[in-house]
C-alpha cells in the first residue's frame, strides 16, 4: 500500500465524507476500449480466419465487418466523447504483409493515420501485434506449429517497430496465446481445426518463444534509437477458479493445477523479467465440481445452476476479477484489465455489470493491486470469431446494414466515469450491486 499514499484524498473534513461517496482510481489511471483488427476493420481478405471463413457457407463470415478500417475517423471522435484516454487496436499482419517478406506501405501508413489521430486526441494507443489471425501465406505454410513461425513473426515485429514505434508506448505481442493454441490445435473450433494435444503444446511453446524475443527487439531498438522505455507485455486470458469441495485434496490439486496452466504457466515459462506489465482479459471464472478425465468435464456450467450469465452464456460474476487481481499482485508489476465486457442486448445489465466490475477493481486497488488502467471490450459491437456478429459487446452498437453507430446508454456511464475518474456512490447504487437480477430471470431468451 505504501506506493499507493498520497494518491487518494487525504481523509479529513469535507473530504472524508466525499471520499466515503466516491470510489476513486489513480491518477493518470487509464479509461480505454479494446477491439482487434478483423473483428472490426473489415475486408481482412488475407489472413487465415477470412478464408476459413469463406470455406462454407454456414460459417459467420466477417464481410465488411464494423468498417472500421475506413471509419476510424468517426470512430476516434466517439471515443473523445467518451471521455476515453486509451484505446487498445492490433494491427492486422495480413495486411502489413501480404506476401512473405513483402510490406505493404500503404497498410503501414493507415496505422500511423490512426495512430497520430488517436495521439493528437489524448488517447493513448496500446497496440496489439498479434490477435489470433495469421497470414494465409503463414498459415499455409504450417503457421504457428512450425519452429521458423518465430523467426517470421519476429521478422514482421521488427517492421511494425520500426514503423510505429516512434508514436507508441504500449506494445502487446500476442493477445491470448493458449486460447489461440487451444482453440485452434486442441478444440479445434477456430482455423486450423486441429485436435492435438502435441500440435497445441507446440504452438503453445511458439509463442512462447516469439513472445520472449520479441520483447528483447522491441527493447532493443527503442535503446537504439534513445526512445523512451516502451512498455511490453502479452494479453492473458485470466480466469478465477474455485472448487466446491475445498477440503479435498484432489479439488485443491486441481485447482492449484489450473490456475497455474491458465494465469501463470507463460509468464513463468517466458520469465518473469520479459514483462513490463500484466496485462489481464477477464471474462471467466469456473467451478470445479468433479474430476472427469475420461470426458474431460470438469467445470460446471453457469446455465444448470442458474446462474445469471451474458448473452453467450458466459456468468456474470464480479468478484471473480478481485480475486484474480490480488493473485496477480506477486509479479510486483503494473496491471492492466486490457479486456473486460459483456455480450447483451440488454442495457441495464451492461451498465450493472461495468459499474460492478469496476467496484471489484477499485477494492483490488485498495488492497494493493497496481491496476493502471481498464479498456472495455469492446469499443463496438462486432465480429465474434465463430460467434459471429450475434453477440453485443460494443459501448456502441453497430447497425450492420447502415454502419451506423448507436451511442448506448452504457456509453454515457462509462464517460462519467472516465471524467471523474471514479465511481459515485449513486450510480453504483442505482446501476451496479443495488439490483441483481434473480437467477431464474437469467435463463430465459438466451440468458439476456
Ligand atoms: C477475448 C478475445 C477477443 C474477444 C473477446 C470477447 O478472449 O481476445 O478477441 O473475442 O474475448
């Protein structure tokens, strides 16, 4: 607690009773949105998911997707309004470079378009390098299960820096990276629809590897050029865990064993020194109720108990993001919720479930947790991997037809929030923890 002094209110007179009404973030703490290059930019024509997606017809298929590759414009306006001071992108390989070793300059020169704008705004870019597409090229050759995937990426990074760099602080190299190895070599749900366990550990380790020299490029040449320090982390899809029996050895083992794979097992096996900041997406937590290896079952689903849940099924459950918060503290670095958001079509539980993850947060930041900053996925509705455009998750809704942006109710929330840069103690009791929907409500229509 001791580097958090000074930053709060001091707790006398007027003040304490202020203090006691609002819930404030740190100073300078960051207010952004997240998105990634082909749930949103449209026209993706050259990467793996795009032709994946072409394959057959009854897979979603991004098409146009948000338009946000030419709208940018329009869409950085909005997020000005919103009171935003950060916004997380990645950059799409596939269009950077098309071919192997063939960059597109024209491509480059469209980030560095949106990136001065976002910097001219006030809004701080965090880039992305890479977020689950490849290029076809790459993937044909045998993406991410060949060894030389590294040296090819590392190859693409080092244009990306050198390009970029110059107009950005926050790099992230690989968003999720055993969701991608899992989804896509042991589900086998995303491309390539593979179902192995060795393929998905390879790729798995892969990334590792990319993410480990990628951080000593991306250092190296800011040292070069006596850049600022930039600051280099990876994306981790992080999860709470619990098991109902907690007494029983087996249960604890389990969960001790999950949580490791899950939240810990690439920041130790890329070493601790390789990042300058935890960088958290939190949508899950799951309940352990028996070990089942033979059907590999071995969580509960949110939907047989009744649980509220997302429009895709995903439960609502703010507290899960403090306990994972305070796990994290270990690493003695700086935290960023760089996803975090519901898919509804309903406004009231958008608005509750971000004022009440927030207070989760804010009571994370109280017992010790660095959190610097918090991006909502997603600025816009948009393109769902193999969900595709159904769920809603944008602070601003998209009509696809029209492409026109809806400036939602959760929207307004989130900008008072950002101006404040706290929560007052009205809107959590009026939009947060005051009303909780019945956990029957939240089996009908789809769990909206
Ligand atoms: C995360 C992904 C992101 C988006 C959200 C809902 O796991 O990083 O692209 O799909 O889930």
């Amino acid at each position: 607690m001791a580097k958090l002094k000074g930053i709060y209110p001091t707790l006398t007179g007027a003040n304490r009773l202020k203090f006691h009404r609002t819930l404030y973030f740190p100073p300078r703490f960051l207010w952004g949105t997240a998105t990634s290059a082909h749930q949103v930019e449209g026209g993706n024509r050259d990467n793996d998911w795009w032709a994946w997606e072409q394959r057959r017809k009854s897979r979603p298929h991004s098409g146009r997707a948000c338009d946000h590759y030419r709208r940018y414009r329009e869409d950085i306006a909005l997020m000005s309004a919103m009171g935003q001071n950060a916004y997380r992108l990645s950059v799409e390989w596939s269009r950077i470079e098309p071919q192997p070793g063939q960059f597109n300059h024209r491509a480059i020169e469209h980030y560095r378009d949106v990136i001065r704008a976002l910097n001219r705004a006030g809004i701080k870019p965090m880039v992305t390098l890479h977020h689950f597409t490849n290029p076809r090229w790459f993937a044909a050759a045998g993406g991410w299960t060949r060894r030389s995937s590294v040296r090819v990426y590392l190859r693409f990074v080092r244009t990306v820096i050198q390009e970029l760099g110059d107009l950005v602080e926050f790099w992230v190299t690989i968003n999720e990276p055993l969701v991608y190895s899992l989804q896509s070599y042991l589900v086998g749900l995303w491309p390539p629809n593979r179902k192995s366990y060795w393929l998905a550990l390879r790729v798995y380790w892969h990334l590792v590897v990319a993410h480990r020299r990628a951080y000593r490029e991306i250092h190296a040449y800011y040292h070069e050029r006596r850049w600022h320090r930039p600051k280099v982390g990876f994306a981790s899809n992080t999860v709470s865990l619990y098991a109902y029996q907690q007494h029983a050895i087996s249960s604890w083992l389990f969960i001790r064993v999950a949580d490791f794979i899950w939240n810990h097992s690439f920041i130790v096996m890329t070493g601790r020194g390789y990042h300058d900041f935890i960088a958290v997406n939190y949508y899950f937590h799951y309940r352990l109720k028996h070990i089942h290896f033979r059907t590999l079952r071995f969580f509960v689903e949110a939907r047989q108990e009744h649980r509220e849940m997302s429009g895709v099924g995903w439960e609502v459950y703010p507290q899960g993001i403090f306990d994972v918060l305070l796990d994290l503290r270990r690493y003695r670095l700086p935290i960023y919720i760089t996803e975090n958001g519901i898919a509804t079509a309903s406004e009231t539980k958008r608005t509750r479930y971000l004022v009440s993850y927030l207070k989760e947060i804010y009571h994370a930041i109280q017992a010790g947790a660095d959190v610097r900053g918090y991006f909502w996925w997603s600025l816009l509705d948009n393109f769902e991997w193999n969900l595709g455009f159904h769920p809603r998750f944008g602070l601003l809704g998209v009509n696809y037809r029209t492409q026109a942006r809806i400036v939602r109710p959760a929207a307004a929330i989130y900008q008072q929030i950002a101006h404040g840069n706290s929560i007052p103690h009205w809107m959590l009791k009026v939009l947060g923890h005051g009303v909780t929907i019945p956990a029957s409500r939240s089996l009908s229509a789809k769990g909206d």
